[in-house]
C-alpha cells in the first residue's frame, strides 16, 4: 500500500517537476495573499498544465467569496478546493454544489475533541486535513511548521472515510507520524522548503522517498 501524498503551496516550475516525479497525488495551490506561498491563479494555471492523469490539483483558501472562487476556476481547473478557515458544514456543501469541486475540509487539532469535529463534516466534505491549531501569534491558520500531538488519534479515531495528517512534517518525521496515527495520506508544505514560501526540490524528493519507505513498514494486516 502507497502513501498519498500533497505537496502544497507550490508557485514554481522545478517544485511542480520534483512532486510529480516523486509521486505526489495532489499537488496543493494556496490562494491567500497573507501566506508566503500564495499565487496567482494565472500562474497556477499554468504550473498545473500537463498534470499527468492520477495527480489531482489542490486550490487552498480560507473562507472564500464565490467570487473569488469564481476568479480562479476561470484561469484553472481544480479537482479540490481546501477549505482552511472557519467554514461551515453548510458552506463547503455549498461550494461543492456550485463548484463541482470535491472538498477537502482542514481541521484545527490542540486536543482529541478537535478531531472529533471532522464528524460534522461527514456530508459535506469528500476529505478531512488535520492540521496544527494556529496560535494567537500566527498570521494565517496552516502552513506554520507546527506538529500536534499525534497520540491525539488513540482518544479521537480520524473519521472513516478519507483524511490526510498535516502540520510540520518533513522528510526526518513523517514515517514516525505515520507510524502513531495510521494516516494513509499526508500532506507537507513547510517541510520542503528552503525557506518560507520557496520549494526545494531535493527536500521535496526527500520526502516522498520517505514516505514510500513508511509505506512498506505498514502491517500487511493495516493495509487490507
């Protein structure tokens, strides 16, 4: 069994390359002006192109307008929006019905009751990203290469249907990480990068190597 993994955040030519060589299932598109690694539609349109069958485009955004939505599915095609704010089951049914777009729903985690919480999203959400809480320091509510107690999951099980396992990963951390909490999907965006908002291919390889060793480690009993 394979690990899925989304590189998220990517504004550039040779990070787009490395994740889609690596493996990556999803590659991820922050579209959120105070993020370091926000892009332009335009420019994430082009970067998706070509995007070989299998490797799903991933549009970030926190508590969008539909007309900022509809601004960006003008330039691109996206087979996901991440809704990463505070937006309501109501809400991401919503923009699924207009969009057409599955949905991935982020959730905030500090304690079990936090993912507890994906459960209100079990109609509405066709995927769940746990996600470091932000504090009241950060500027923005993902991306702040922060971890969470992974241990968390033994009190609150992650919901039965698809979720991916965020917050601080990188190539050092990842198989631990997926050791303690059975994720089958990952995502990483501060962990491959060389600095805020610049992708570094070789980290970006790195961790996908990883992943897939984490992979092979899995039970086979875990992987029915």
């Amino acid at each position: 069994m394979s690990i899925a993994v989304k590189t998220c955040g990517l504004s550039d030519r040779p990070a787009v390359d490395a994740a889609v060589a690596g493996g990556a299932r999803f590659l991820g598109f922050v579209f959120f002006p105070p993020s370091p690694r926000d892009v332009a539609p335009s420019r994430a349109a082009a970067l998706s192109a070509g995007v070989p069958d299998g490797v799903a485009t991933v549009g970030v955004v926190v508590e969008p307008d539909d007309e900022f939505l509809d601004a960006i599915l003008s330039e691109m095609r996206l087979d996901y929006i991440q809704l990463h704010g505070n937006e309501s089951p109501a809400r991401a049914e919503a923009l699924r019905a207009r969009t057409g777009c599955r949905i991935i729903k982020a959730i905030s985690v500090s304690q079990a009751s936090d993912i507890a919480r994906a459960d209100d999203y079990g109609e509405s959400a066709d995927l769940i990203l746990f996600d470091a809480k932000a504090t009241a320091d950060d500027t923005r509510p993902g991306g702040n290469a922060r971890t969470f107690d992974w241990r968390l999951f033994e009190a609150a099980p992650p919901p039965s249907t698809g979720w991916l396992l965020s917050g601080g990963l990188d190539a050092e951390n990842v198989g631990e990480a997926i050791r303690i909490t059975g994720a089958r999907a990952v995502d990483v965006s501060s962990g491959i990068e060389s600095a805020p908002g610049r992708k570094d291919p070789e980290k970006i390889s790195a961790f996908l190597a990883a992943a897939a060793v984490a992979a092979t480690a899995i039970p086979n009993e875990a992987q029915a």
